[in-house]
C-alpha cells in the first residue's frame, strides 16, 4: 500500500518520526481551527473571543465523547492487522475481520455524534446562563454554537474514519485531507465573518459556520478515497464498512472498555474547565477569555503530542498482536523520549514568548499581559504533559486505561479545591496555577503506573481482556 507503514519490521525512531510525522501535522491542523476562528473572532472584541472559547467547552465535551469508538476500535483493528500480518491469515479473512471492526467502530462513532449534537442543541441555554458575562457574550456564544454543533457530528465521524486508517498504517491520508479542511476553513472565516461581494458579514456565526462546512467536506474526502481504491487493499475497506451492520456485542463491550476510560478522563477534564471557567467569569470577560485563548495556544504542545501519541497507539498496538515484546518496550521509550523534547520546547517558548504570541490575536493590553502570565504559568506542566501524551498512548494500545483515568479524575477534581485556596492570594492566575501543578502531579502519576504495568507485560505477555 501506498505510503503505509511496515510497523513491526522498519527501525524504530525512523518509522515512528515518519509514521507520526502526519499525526502530528493533522494534530497542527486542528488545532489550527480554533486558532483561525480566535484569530478573526479577536478582531471584533474580546466579548467575541470569551463567548467562543466557552463553546470550546462544549466542542471538548464533543470531543471527549468522540474517543470511545477512535480508540475502542482504533486498538481492535489495529491488533488484529498486526496479528493477520504476522500469522499471515488469507485475504478473505483478513478483510471479513477488519470490515466487521470498522463497521462496528464506525456505527458507534455514528451513535455517539448524533446524541450529542442533539442533546447539545437542547441544554446550549442553559449552558450559556451558567456565565454572567452580559448580554452581548450569551448572543454571541448562542449564534456560534448553534451551527458547531451540527458540525459536531461531522468531526467525530472524521476521527474515526482518521484513525482506521492510522491503524492500517496510513497517517498521509488523514493528514492530507485535514489539511484541504484547514485550507478550506481559513479561506471561508474571513470571508463569512466579515463579507464580501454578495456574501452578507455574519460574525460570530459565520465562523462556526466556516468550521462546520470544512469538517463535512474532511468527512467526505476521507470515505471517498477509501471508496475509489481496491477493495482487496484493507484502505479500501475503510469507506465500504458499513454503518448498517448488526451489532456485535461483544465488540462494542471491547471498544467501549479501551475508549471509555480515556473519554471519561477527557469529561471529567471538561467538566472541571466549565468550573474553572464559571469561577474565572467573576473576573470579567478578559479573564475568561485570555483562559479560552491560552487554551487554544497552549494545545500547540499537547496536540502535537497526541498526534505522535495516535501513531505511538497503533505501531505499539501492532506489534503487541504480533507479540514482539521487546520491540513494544523499545516503541514506548523512543515515544516518551520525543514527547519530552516537544513539551521542553513549548516550555522555553511560553517562557521567553508568551506576551508575543498572545499579542497575535488580541489587540488590549490587559489581554495581552494577563496572557503573558498564562503561558508563563503553563510553561511548568508543559514537559510533563508531553511525557502524559505517550503514556496514555501506550495505555490505549495495551488495552487497559483505568488507571490513567483514575489519576486523572483525582488530580483534576483537585484544581477546584486549589484554585479557591490561591484565588485570595494571586487572583485569577490562582485558578491556572493550580490546573498547572495539577496536571504535573498527574502525568507523574501516570508515568509511575506505566512503568509497572509494562514490567508486567514484558515478564508475562499477557494482556488484561485482550481482544483481536
């Protein structure tokens, strides 16, 4: 297959930089949503950029949900490629199981889409209410949500179709066509937002209008190439799995095992950042929009190493079901190791750069100094959350992210409690130091649980309600 991967034979570093290399690009390019939108959104006010950084809430929330059937069935095609390849299984049945994998991941996926964006239309009021950030914010955050959220459903059912192809060994497909959305959103943002010809100025609104439409044409690229190609080649198998399929429970117990926790750890995240936020808001529009701000500037690390931590997921998730133990450890040190030096680099740019990067997308000085103090605040986890990125990675591929998820749920539920304790004495930057030394404590924690959990499976080989 065309620039797919031999993960179980190539050198390690080599095929792990290059494999993850599109990983990371596509982690860039969705980043790179957010930031366009805040960057066009900035030019209007800072009520503007506080009511759509509060959707962002809402879009992680979305997000988080979406990891269920990503990872859950991310991991089981993976394995069970990785096990085909090294058993050699004939063609016939090498693509019955992966058609019955992807159909069922895909289906889940589907499932999971359609009742958040639902319910997501439902409670969108009442979630604006929760913030006292005056009129202008909750007409803003409304118009904006409204359309996101229909774009929602488009965006999980991109991650997933993204992630099949991630665990056939592909990563140049995803990343290509994201970056044709990216292209397609930043071309579309100014010109909705503001106008031109005969096309109305439609602000707030024709951002998420512009993100929505770049997340529905992804979608279609990503099925329409899998559809074009060979179905005896497992990437065209991609876009033929059907959506229709019966549901095999024994699977979707399989898929939601491995992606629940990690998703439940994203909810908790998310649940705890609406707080944060809502304490936040007592602090004016400026604070909680420098947070939403610095958040979107901040996942330049973290969703760099998310995306070497997708490529890490399915090379570690290969070569356990064709179990090559020690080329799984080799794997994970070589991806902790690149993950360090991502998140020391972010660290040494918000340091010595913070204000200027902030300066880039909002014009008000007190915007501009408090964002400053974020970064410099953030620049403290930064490392640890790169080490954080590959140990969930391999907690994924291992099948077993309990754990992970427990340290998470503890360490996050922590930063409330902490916030209200350094509020009195620093103000609103006691509420971000608090979710930074919080986030330190919690990648340890995770890194100390990995570290055990692997000299179990290299002494044994045995692995927790393994399924291939």
């Amino acid at each position: 297959m065309q620039n797919t991967k031999d993960l179980l034979t190539e050198p390690i570093p080599q095929t792990l930089l290059r494999f993850s290399a599109p990983f990371v690009l596509t982690a860039f390019a969705q980043m790179a949503y957010g930031l366009v939108d805040m960057m066009w959104i900035g030019r209007i006010n800072a009520e503007a950029v506080a009511a759509v950084g509060l959707v962002g809430l809402l879009l992680w929330f979305g997000e988080a949900l979406s990891l269920i059937g990503k990872n859950g069935m991310g991991v089981l095609v993976a394995r069970y490629f990785g096990q085909a390849q090294s058993k050699k299984k004939e063609d016939h049945a090498l693509r019955e199981g992966l058609l019955l994998r992807l159909g069922q991941g895909f289906q889940l996926s589907f499932l999971v889409a359609v009742t958040y964006c639902f319910l997501g239309q439902i409670f969108l009021v009442p979630f604006a209410d929760l913030y006292r950030l005056g009129e202008t914010v909750f007409i803003y955050l409304i118009q904006y949500a409204r359309v996101v959220l229909i774009g929602m459903v488009f965006m999980i059912m991109s991650v997933s179709y993204s992630q099949s192809y991630s665990s056939l060994g592909n990563s140049m497909v995803p990343f290509s066509i994201n970056l044709v959305g990216l292209v397609l959103n930043m071309v579309l943002d100014p010109l909705l937002i503001f106008g031109g010809g005969p096309i109305p100025a439609m602000g707030v609104f024709g951002a998420g209008l512009a993100t929505s439409l770049s997340q529905a044409l992804v979608l279609f690229l990503l099925i329409t190439y899998s559809r074009r190609r060979d179905p005896i080649d497992p990437l065209g198998l991609v876009g033929r799995a059907s959506l229709m399929v019966r549901p095999d429970w024994s699977l979707y117990r399989e898929m939601v095992r491995i992606g629940f926790p990690m998703a439940f750890m994203s909810l908790i995240l998310c649940i705890i950042s609406m707080v944060t936020n809502h304490i936040l808001s007592d602090f004016g529009a400026i604070a909680v929009a420098v947070g939403a701000l610095g958040s979107q500037i901040e996942s330049i690390c973290w969703m760099t190493t998310e995306g070497l931590g997708s490529a890490l997921t399915s090379m570690v998730a290969q070569n356990i079901g064709a179990g090559q133990r020690k080329r799984v450890r080799d794997t994970v040190l070589v991806g902790c190791g690149i993950s360090l030096a991502i998140g020391c680099f972010a660290s040494f740019l918000f340091v010595f750069f913070g204000q200027n990067i902030f300066a880039i997308f909002m014009r008000e000085r007190e915007a501009i100094l408090m964002g400053g103090t974020y970064l410099l605040i953030f620049a403290i986890q930064e490392p640890f959350m790169g080490l954080e990125s590959a140990t969930s990675a391999t907690y994924a591929a291992l099948g077993d992210t309990v754990f992970p998820s427990v340290a998470s749920l503890v360490t996050n539920v922590a930063r409330v409690p902490l916030a209200l304790l350094l509020i009195p004495l620093i103000g609103a930057p006691g509420v971000w130091l608090a979710m930074s030394l919080m986030g330190v404590l919690r990648s340890s924690l995770m890194g100390l649980g990995l570290w055990k959990k692997m000299r179990a499976y290299l002494k044994t080989g045995h692995l927790k309600g393994r399924t291939l």
